[in-house]
C-alpha cells in the first residue's frame, strides 16, 4: 500500500507540473498571438504606406501635379496626407484609415531622383548649384533644354511681345512659387520657343516638333476651369495664341487671344505687384490690337486703359540685358547690352493705343471720318515717333539699334500706312492732292522697308515673330501697287518673299503668307525673281484652310472698301486748312468748320516739306 501512495503523489505531482506547462504554453501562445496580431498589423501599415507612395509616385510625371507633390513632400506633410489630396484631385479606388510612420523614405527616393536628372544633365549637385524646377512641366526633365528654350524666348519673343513681368517669372520659377509663374505658363513659353529652336542643332538633338506638340498639349490642360481668372493663365493663353499662329493655326490661336482678353478683364491678382499687372495689362492689350489691326478683323476688346502708360513701372530700375543669343553656350561667351525692352514696351503701348483709335475711326465708331479726325490720329503717329528718347530714336544701321526697337520702327510705318492708304481709294482726293498724299504713303512704305533690312543683314529674319510677317507683306503690297519704280517692283517682291523664306524655317504661317504676296504680284504685273519657286517651296499648294489658318481670312489685305465707306465725302474739300492746323501748326486752335468752296490751289497738300525734311 505505500507504494501505491507513493506512485499517487508522484502521478499527481507529473498533473499539477503538466497543468503548470499547460497554462505556460497557453501564456506564450497568446503572446504570440499577440505578437502575430501586431505583426500583420504593422505589414498592413507598411502596405499602406507602400499604397500611399505607389499612388504618388505613379501620379509624379503623369498627372500635372509634380510641383504641388514636391512642396507638399519638403513641407513634410505625411504620404497619406498627400495620396488622400491626390484621391481628391483624381479618385482612386483606396481608403486610407492610419498614418504609419516612414514617409520620409519617398522624399528620400524625388531627392535621389533629382541628383540622378541633375547628373544626367551635367549639372553636379556642387555648391551653388541651381534647384531643380522639374516639377513645371513633364514634357522635358532637362534644365539645360528649358534654359536654352527660356533664353530663345526672352531674347526673341519678350522684348516684342512684353505679356509679363521676366524678372518676377524667372524669380518664381527659380522657388517654385506659383505667384508670377504657372506650369501652363512654362509650357505655353516653351511650346513657343520650340519655333526658334535650330533644327541642325547638334546640342539639343530633339524632334522639335514633337517636343513643341507636347508642351502646347500640357499648356492647354493645365489652363482649367478653376484658374482660368489667374493671371498666369491669362499670361498662358496669350502666349499660346503667339505659338499657335506661328505654328500656321491662326484660326485656334484667335481663340486663346480672345479668351486672354476676356479674362483679363476680370484675372485676379493673386499677390502679383501692380508693376507686373500693368505690364500684363498693356502687353495683352497691344498684342490684341496689333493682332487685329493685322488680320483686320473688328475690335472685339473692351476700350484701352485710361490710366497712364507704365505707371508702377520704374523705367530706370530696369537692368534687363540682351544678347545676341540663338544656340547653347552663347550665353558664356557673347557680349551683352543693355536691353531697353521695359522701355520700349512702354513706348510700343503708346503707339498702339494710337492704332486703337485709328481703327475705331475706320470701324464708324467715331462717327464720319473727317479730315480732322484722320489729322488729328496722324498728328498722335508724328508726336509719337518725335517723342522717342535718344536710345530708341536711332534705327541705322550703324548705331546697332536692338531688333525689337527696329521692329518697333516697323510697326509705326505700317501704322501710319494703314491710316492713310484708305484716302488713296475714297474717291475723293484727285490730281496733285492725290499725287502728295500717295507720296507720303509710300514714302512710309519704303522708310518701314529699308529698317527692315537693317534688321535682316544685323540679325537675320530668322527671328522674326509672325505679326511682323504680316507688316513686311503690307508694306511690299502697298510699294508694288503705288510705286513700282523706286525701288523696282521685282526687289521688293524678291525681298519680301526672300525675309517670309528665312523666318519660314521655325515659323510655317510665313508658307501661306509668301504664295498670297506672290499672287498680289502677278496680279499687279510684277515680273517675279527668278528663283520665286526655290524661294518658296511648294508654292502655290496652299488652298483655302492653309490661307484661314494664316490669316482668318482669305486675304491679307487691308479692306479698304469696309474703311471708305465711313470717310466723309467732304474730306478733301476741308484737307488743306485742317493740315495746316493740326500738322503744320498742332498748338494752334482747331477752327470751326468752313463751307466756303475752296479752289484747286487752295486744297492743294502741303506735304512736301515733310516729305524732303
């Protein structure tokens, strides 16, 4: 019996150890449970943030919002932060419930992504070096490419075209700030600046128009609805209706020129200065003008400002330079002058506003075109060009001038054709006051000719902008119809067609602009230069959308029938006295109208003096 009892104690003792192993084991399971539990939940978590970072880094380069991802990324916001923005901007089937740790790892990856592009683009991470601006546009990665595009557009395209502040752009670019820049308006410039592009250029060895069609495709949808009064926007459509003309879209770019004027009326500032304002405003405002009085079609815009020309902007201030800049690393090693392109801006809105008024006129907006009223505009064309500052003033060649003052030139002696060449047809003016006043008009034609061959032999006219095209053809058209001996007929025609050829190489508007001249010269009997068919290509291909899509209409040419039919047929009878009171003597009071009929001697033109002065 006691060894029964003892093997009892020991079968009880082996229970109570068993129990004791079994409620350890139950301890550690559950604690492993536990540990299980915690380990699926932190693998959902880093599945989260896998999620989170593979939805933003699948929206970087694709979807426009580079720039907001990066900043939302330096700023430290969380990814689930910015993947629940992004779901916002562009529903994606994910929810997000947590907020892990280890975001930084996706701001490690953009940093190694922007020393790699850096490197690739030979611009080491050394100190001073330039920050990335990738975030822009997606169209290119390479900061030496869009430099090399910034730089063709502001040597080119700014000085003539001033729709922004540059200086205010470029330091927004620089800091990826969003007052004075956009990423419509980095694509709308770039689109642009791919015209200017040379094709034989081994440095850049891209499909130009395969990089200008991409960034004209990223500028139009970046300009969306909600932003479309921004003023970088406004900024943007005006600059695509630029690209899109040059491009031979005249009918599209109308369009954005429109709708940049429009909103430009309504644009808020969004903490722009009211310098840069003023010279969107002005800037915009001209090119519209410049636009239609081109194209001839009615003034669609609201009237000009009233306010004074440049009034925030301090002319002495600005220290912009220029250079004769055309391919990569002209920028090291050419020299630099001052620009003046702020102050010839400022001067170009004045002339403008002129042309303004001159169309109004023409339009019947005024009421009858009276001699006084035709004087008085061309009075405002002589001031004008009187009261030119030194620097602006001189257009021979041997002072050098900048082609944007040349063009400058240009554009007035166009002007001051368009405004006369309606009384060559009014049927009012005849014998020697028709010959004087046909005098002056050509006279006009061939000063705006002979500035134009300063431009072409001191910078080429590769680089002319397209509205310049249409004045190099207006002023052949107006020589070959009212003077085709001085100069010969056949070199004007042989010079504007052989201008219209060179700009054609980035610009293809100038194609359909040439066969239109060429008809103008058959038409007006003009022996065309021999090398007319190597000169032009495929001249004579060009059919009716070709020409829509160059002019809007079909034809270049001024309408004067739609001008004279709102002259007054009493301006010549009144011509001679106002001359003498508004031209010849502008400070004397304007007399009231005379009904007395005056003699032939007596409404005789007294322009010889300005014409031999």
């Amino acid at each position: 019996m006691p060894h029964t009892k003892t093997h009892k104690e020991s079968l009880l003792r082996e229970i109570a150890s068993l129990r004791k192993d079994n409620t350890r084991l139950r301890t550690v399971n559950e604690e492993v449970t536990l540990a299980a539990g915690d380990l699926k939940q932190k693998n959902e978590g880093l599945q989260l943030v896998h999620d989170w970072q593979r939805i933003i880094l699948e929206t970087i380069g694709k979807n426009g919002h580079d720039r907001e991802i990066i900043k939302k990324l330096r700023a430290g916001e969380p990814a689930q932060a910015i993947a629940d923005w992004l779901c916002e901007q562009n529903p994606i089937q994910h929810q997000m419930h947590v907020v892990p740790p280890g975001e930084r790892s996706l701001l490690d990856i953009v940093d190694a992504f922007e020393e790699q592009l850096r490197r690739d683009d030979g611009r080491g991470r050394g100190k001073g070096s330039d920050t990335l601006h990738w975030g822009w546009t997606t169209v290119s990665l390479s900061q030496t490419l869009l430099g090399h595009l910034f730089d063709l557009y502001f040597t080119w395209v700014h000085p003539v075209h001033m729709l922004f502040s540059e200086n205010d752009f470029r330091d927004s670019y620089t800091n990826n700030d969003e007052t004075y820049c956009s990423s419509a308006l980095v694509n709308a410039i770039c689109a642009m600046a791919c015209h200017l592009m040379d094709p034989n250029d081994t440095d850049t060895d891209v499909d130009i128009d395969k990089l200008m069609t991409g960034f004209m495709n990223q500028a139009r949808q970046e300009v969306r609805p909600q932003n479309y009064m921004h003023l970088t926007s406004v900024q943007a459509l005006a600059v695509m209706y630029l690209a899109d003309l040059s491009s031979g879209k005249a009918r599209s770019a109308t369009g954005y020129l429109r709708a940049s004027v429009e909103f430009l009326k309504a644009a808020e500032l969004d903490g722009q200065s009211a310098k840069a304002r003023e010279i969107s405003l002005w800037g915009i405002q001209t090119l519209n003008t410049s636009s239609t009085g081109i194209t001839y079609q009615k003034l669609y815009a609201p009237e000009l400002p009233h306010m004074a020309k440049f009034r925030h902007v301090d002319m002495h201030s600005n220290h912009s330079v220029w250079r004769f800049y055309r391919q990569i690393g002209d920028q090291r090693h050419l020299p630099v002058r001052p620009s003046h392109a702020v102050l010839t801006a400022c001067h170009q809105a004045g002339l403008f506003r002129i042309i303004h008024e001159s169309l109004n006129l023409y339009c019947g907006l005024r009421g009858l075109v009276t001699a006084e009223a035709i004087l008085t505009d061309y009075r405002r064309y002589l001031d004008w060009e009187e009261d030119l500052p030194f620097i602006l003033k001189a257009v021979e060649e041997e002072a050098q001038p900048l082609p944007h003052i040349l063009l400058l030139h240009v554009q007035y002696h166009v002007a001051v054709v368009q405004h006369l060449t309606p009384l060559l047809q009014c049927g009012s003016f005849d014998g020697a006051n028709l010959q004087e006043l046909q005098r002056l008009v050509v006279k006009h034609a061939q000063n705006g000719v002979e500035i134009l061959e300063h431009a072409r032999r001191l910078y080429s006219a590769r680089y002319l902008m397209p509205l310049i095209s249409f004045c190099i053809i207006h002023l052949g058209d107006t020589l070959i119809r009212y003077s085709q001996h001085d100069p010969p007929a056949s070199d004007v025609v042989e010079f504007c067609l052989g201008i219209l050829q060179q700009a054609s190489v980035g610009f293809p508007i100038n194609g359909p602009l040439q066969e239109l001249f060429r008809r103008t010269a058959v038409e007006c009997g003009v022996k065309l230069p021999q090398r007319v068919e190597q000169m032009t290509g495929q001249l004579g291909n060009y059919g009716m959308d070709d020409i829509l899509d160059a002019c809007t209409r079909l034809d270049y040419k001024q309408p004067i029938d739609q001008s004279v039919r709102h002259v007054d047929d009493c301006v010549a009878d009144d011509w001679s006295r106002k001359w003498d009171e508004i031209v010849n003597n502008p400070n004397r009071p304007v007399s009231p109208p005379s009904t007395r009929k005056r003699s032939g001697s007596e409404k005789h033109l007294r322009i010889e003096s300005l014409l031999n002065g």
